[in-house]
C-alpha cells in the first residue's frame, strides 16, 4: 500500500484529534502526557492485535518508515514550536534572570553531558557492555538539555511559582539549541570518517553554530519587527511572522548555524512588550498571538503522537531495557549536580524560591529532541541501545515526573 504525503499528514491530524478528544474527554490529563500515554497504549494494542491481524501493525510501520523524525523535528517543526514559545515568554522577567538561564544553558548542560556520559560508561560496564567512552558522551549531549516542547506543555499546568517557571522556561528554550551543537560537535570527533579534530575545529564549530545563530536571529526580529511597524494590516502581518520562521530556518541551514537559536531569538525580540507596542495595533497583537498558539498546539499535538508511536523503531533487548532503567537516575542525579553551582552564585542577586535545584532537577523535562538526536546516531555508535535508553528517560520523564512536578511544588512551598 502507497501512501502520499497529504495522505500520511491526514492521518495523523485524525489521529492527533481523536487522541485529544479523548485525553480532554476521559483522561483530563496536561495535553502533553495525555497524547503521549494514549499513543503508546494504541499502539501496544495494535502490537496485540498483530497477532491476530497484522493489517494495522503494518500500516503504521509504513507510515513511520515514510516520516525522518529526525528530519522533520530538527529542521522543520522545532523552527515554529521555538519561535511560538518565545514568543509568547515574558521578555522583561526572562531578561531579569538571564544570568542563571545562561549558566544553565550552557555551563549546566556541558556539565551534564560528561557526567552522564562518565557515569553510564561505568553503569554500563556492569551490566557486561563495554561502549567506547566517547559514544557515551554522545549520549550524555542528547539526553542533557531538557525539552521546551515538553516544558512549556506541562508547567502550564503545575501551579510552577512564575520567577522559578521564567527559569525553567527561559533555560529550555535555549539549552536546546546549545545541547544540540554540543551533540554535533561530539558527533564529528565519534565519527569513523574524521581521525582527528583539533580544538580549534571544535572550537570554531561550536561558535559558529550558536553565536551565528544569535547574530541570525536578532536581524531576523529586527527586520521583521521594521517591517511590520511601517503597516497595519493584520493579515499581511502575521503571513510576516510566518515568512521569518520559514526563511529563517532556511537561511540558517544554508548558513550552517543554530536554526533553534535563531528562531528563540527572533521570537523573544518580536514578543517583546516594548517592540509589540511600537510595531502592532491591538488587533494585530491579538491574531499574531491566536495564530502562532494554534500552530504550538497543532504541532504539539502531532509531534507527541508521532513520539508515542516511535515505540514501533525500538530494538527489544532485556539488556537495553535495564541500561535505560539505570540511566533515569543517572540523568536526574547529574541534572541536580549540574545545577548546583549557578544556582548556588546567583541565589544571593536574585530571589529563588525553595528547593529550586530540586524542582529543576524534577521539572527538566526531557522529550522528542532527544529521541530525534538518538535517531541520529549511526549503527556504529550502538544506536540501537542509545535509542531504547533514550526512550525510557523520556516516557519516565514526560509521564512520571510530568505527572508528578505539580505536587513536588505543593509539598515544597507548603515547607
């Protein structure tokens, strides 16, 4: 059976709809965990039924067979989901606290990737696996930024005091973009191709992907935010800020730097109070934010179906279940020590809440970017054993601690 792409799109809508109306329906759960829990349910049903019939296990191998997740996230919805995000982020507070969301966007997550990777080299080694220490850094770099997509869905949610959510918030929309040049820079030196990498190549790769990404995205606001101040014109508008997203992305593929960091930028300069009432009227405010949260929850609501069902590419090894099973703590107890040193500089300039390290460690979401990245490895970095790791971290972590964050703030302030 051959399926074109409206065909493949139109039933994952279908699905993403019927998934929703039964999460908000019955299960009343945040949309996130909701849509995640129901796919991969549906989807162990279908394993079930195979069984009998294997019709539909079939149909929706061939569909994710049709789709590059990886592809598809990175390059394509990760653009409109980061920029929708940004967006809609209060600039003033974000700016109030960028010394820590700096330092845990970058000194946190690089700190994290070689805890991790250290500690599930050796974690490993006792369950009789021996994987090239460098291939477990690689892992460390994909499993150490935490997800905006997932973050932004369930705090929502959560009751997270404001000045601890703008830390969450405004560290998970940029150790994205920074954890992924770290995972590609670590990607090059793990290559078979490359026999060497000098410092000065890392170096050059790194600053060039995210402050490239920076400068791209601060003319990217600029010019659209000049742009709209010379019309009113609502429609024209907000077809403006949909032309900055998908040329943006565009150009910083061609360019060779961060797209995520680029389209947080630009978002975090149009969505600014201050340019919105210098470049938009009223109207238009109001129908750029309508229509960039309906495309957040659109591709949210696709891209947590298309999660669930990546169930379906999973290697099934005892082995592999158990080396993922010991990384949940791994990753929660390097996030928790990642952290302790920007949040223990900055508490005495700003006001932090009760047991922050705590709620961060627990509210660091991980999600769909670090299954994309997985994907990404090749066969020869045991991709097959770094995706069913990966996997397990983020069903603990979307289900259970997303589950779970709300109450863990409750009893916390209640202390």
């Amino acid at each position: 059976m051959q399926l074109d792409l409206f065909t493949i799109t139109t039933i994952l809508v279908f699905l993403s709809a019927l998934f929703g109306y039964i999460n908000v329906r019955f299960l009343k759960l945040p949309n996130t965990i909701g849509l995640m829990v129901i796919t991969i349910f549906f989807t162990l049903c279908v394993f079930a039924l195979s069984y009998i019939d294997p019709t539909l296990l079939n149909a929706e191998r061939y569909i994710l067979s049709q789709i590059d997740f990886k592809t598809v996230l990175l390059d394509v919805m990760l653009s409109f989901l980061l920029f929708a995000g940004a967006l809609h982020t209060d600039f003033e507070s974000l700016k109030k606290h960028r010394g820590p969301i700096i330092s845990f966007a970058t000194l946190g997550v690089l700190t994290s990737t070689f805890l991790v990777g250290s500690l599930m080299y050796y974690g490993l080694l006792l369950l009789d696996m021996k994987i090239p220490f460098i291939q477990c850094l690689l892992f460390g770099a994909l499993i150490s930024p935490t997800d905006p997509i997932a973050v932004l869905g369930i705090l929502k949610s959560a009751g997270v005091p404001k000045k601890l959510e703008t830390k969450i918030v405004g560290e998970s929309l940029f150790n994205d973009g920074v954890g992924v040049v770290i995972f590609l820079t670590i990607f090059q030196i793990a290559s078979p191709s490359n026999d060497t990498v000098s410092v000065v190549e890392v170096l050059e790769l790194f600053g060039v992907e995210v402050f490239g990404g920076l400068v791209l995205g601060f003319l990217l606001g600029w010019v659209t935010y000049r742009l709209m101040r010379t019309i009113d014109d609502y429609d024209i508008e907000v077809i403006i800020t949909l032309a900055t997203v998908m040329t943006g992305t565009v150009i910083a593929h061609y360019l060779h730097v961060s797209a995520p960091l680029a389209m947080v930028v630009a978002g975090l300069f149009i969505g600014n109070d201050k340019m919105r009432d210098s470049a938009m009227s009223e109207n238009t405010v109001i129908y750029v934010d309508k229509f960039w949260e309906l495309i957040d929850i659109l591709l949210n609501t696709l891209l947590f179906v298309l999660l669930g069902m990546e169930i379906l590419v999973l290697t099934y090894s005892l082995d592999y279940v158990l080396a993922g099973l010991l990384a949940i703590p791994i990753v929660l107890l390097c996030r928790y020590i990642s952290l302790l040193m920007p949040i223990s500089f900055f508490k005495k300039k700003l006001d932090f809440v009760p047991r922050t390290n705590l709620i961060m460690t627990w509210g660091g979401l991980r999600g769909a970017i670090s299954i994309a990245l997985a994907l990404g490895l090749t066969e020869a970095m045991n991709r097959d054993l770094f995706l069913v790791v990966t996997y397990v971290v983020v069903v603990f972590s979307i289900i259970f601690q997303g589950l779970t964050v709300g109450k863990l703030v409750k009893k916390v302030s209640a202390t």
